[in-house]
C-alpha cells in the first residue's frame, strides 16, 4: 500500500509537469473536460442600480461580473489576497457582454460563470447572466485577465500559476475568447470631448481607476451625445492603460446612426488610451 501511494503521487507530479510542458508549447489550450460544475452566485437588484425605467444600468453589470468572478477566484484560492502574498494580482484586460434583455428592480439576477482556458498572456472567463426566479437568460459575457506584479505591472503568464489545477477544468460555452474578444483599433476621428476627473470613491484593491468606471464614463458620454439616458445592448471594453486618483480622462467618441459607437478615453497629463470601449446602443424610453 506505501508503495503504491508513493507511485501514484511521482505519477501524478509527472503528469502535472507534462501538462504545464504541452501548455508553454501550445499557443492556447481550452480546458474542456468536465470537472467541476460552474460557480453560481446571486445579486438583488437594489434601487441605486437601476435607471428610469427600472432596469439595470448597463455599467452596473460591470460591477456585478467582477465580483462574481473575484469571489469564484477566491473560492479557487487564487484570489487578490491569495495572489498578494505571492506579489501578483489579477487585472481585467478586455471584457465584452452582450445582452438580449436587463433584469429590473426586485429581481434577483443569477451569474454563472467558470474559467475557460489560458493563452501566452491572458486567463480566460466566461460568465451567463439569467434569472433566478424563472432561469430567463438576460445575456452572456466573456473576459480576458493578466496576472500582474502590482509594484512594476509586470505580466507574468498565467499558466506558470494555474495550468494543471483540477479547480480550473470546466466544460461550457465559449462566448467571447481570444478572436472574438481582440485588440479594439481607435478610431482617430472622435469628438465631443468630456473630461472626467477620477474620484478618491472610484479607486479600487489595486490602487486605480476601478474597471466598472470606464464603462460609466463610455455611458456618459453617449448619454451627453444622444441627450437622454442610454442602454447598452453590446459592449466590449479594452483596458490598455491604469488611471490613478487624481488624474484627467479625456473622452470622446463616434456615434453612428444605427446606434454602433466607439468612445475612448485619453490621459490628459500623459496623452496615453486608458481604454477602448466599442458596441451598441439605445435611448431609453
């Protein structure tokens, strides 16, 4: 019995090593094999979150999908504080959510969501927002994070950390991941420019610009442009560079009569793209 135990275990790292081998030698692995069943957590919708015709404002779901996945990581002991001690941190890179419909005031919105592979440089997520009370699909998302140094922003690829974890093997759609999830290309002809200054309130664990705010700012200025309250039906945002307290957003944009748009912001100090948001849109009637 010693004997066998002691073989399993050298097995068991000799195939760990294998594995994490065949990871660095392919471009991008999806991990496919049903392991472990999807985390599933629940949001109440409250009345600070919803718009005027009581429904969720687009942004808002920004903030419900990374929690979601914060508190799956940390289920899976990867997450921020988990991470910390080893000097890393998790930083959303690209997110785009596409929705049919939006839960409304009172309703208890229900994210499943599940990690769906790795490449060089992100770690992938998936995310299905539906209903609680009746399983009504509201819509679907999919994101792209960096595993960073927070002191240098330093990219550490993520499979020298989580390649081989039996917590990250998940069979599930794939919604938006890597082609359909890529490079946003600014567009340079954009107007209308509206500067937001970020507040100490919008400062996040890793010291920046929280990701949910540059989608309330993308909001905000297609509101300014249209001049009603506006709704996003499809959104994909590019996080290229940090925003810290104090600093200035220059955002603008371009709006097409069918409702696509492109609104980027600018650092006003250094004259860098902070994000690349693009989509469509609607007024809210």
């Amino acid at each position: 019995m010693p004997e066998f135990a002691v073989s399993r275990v050298y097995l068991e790292k000799l195939l760990n090593v294998m594995y994490i081998k065949r990871m660095h030698n392919n471009k991008s692995v999806f991990q496919r094999k049903m392991k472990n069943p999807p985390f599933v957590i629940d949001y109440k919708i409250q009345l600070n979150d919803i718009s005027s015709d009581a429904k969720v404002r687009s942004w808002v779901m920004f903030n419900y999908l990374q929690d979601a996945a914060g508190c799956h990581a940390d289920e899976l002991g990867v997450g921020l504080k988990q991470l910390r001690q080893s000097d890393l941190s998790w930083v959303l890179s690209r997110i785009k959510v596409k929705m049919d419909e939006f839960p409304e005031y009172g309703d208890v919105l229900r994210i499943s969501t599940y990690p769906s592979g790795f490449d060089r440089l992100f770690a992938y997520r998936q995310f299905v927002l539906s209903s609680a009370s009746t399983g009504k699909r509201f819509g679907v998302a999919g994101s792209a994070w960096l595993t960073l140094n927070p002191e240098n922003f330093r990219p550490v690829s993520p499979v020298k950390y989580f390649a081989g974890l039996s917590g990250w093997e998940y069979e599930g759609e794939i919604w938006f991941q890597q082609d359909t999830l890529g490079k946003l290309v600014l567009n340079e002809n954009s107007d209308t420019p509206v500067i937001q200054r970020v507040s100490c309130t919008q400062i996040d664990y890793n010291r920046h610009l929280n990701n949910a705010y540059y989608a309330m700012f993308t909001e905000d200025w297609l509101g300014e442009k249209l001049g009603k309250p506006v709704r996003f039906d499809e959104l994909q945002v590019n996080f290229n560079q940090s925003t810290g307290y104090g600093d200035k957003l220059i955002c603008s944009g371009i709006l097409e009569d069918n409702g696509d748009f492109q609104v980027s912001g600018t650092q006003e100090s250094s004259g860098r793209n902070a994000f690349i948001a693009q989509g469509h849109v609607s007024t809210i009637k």
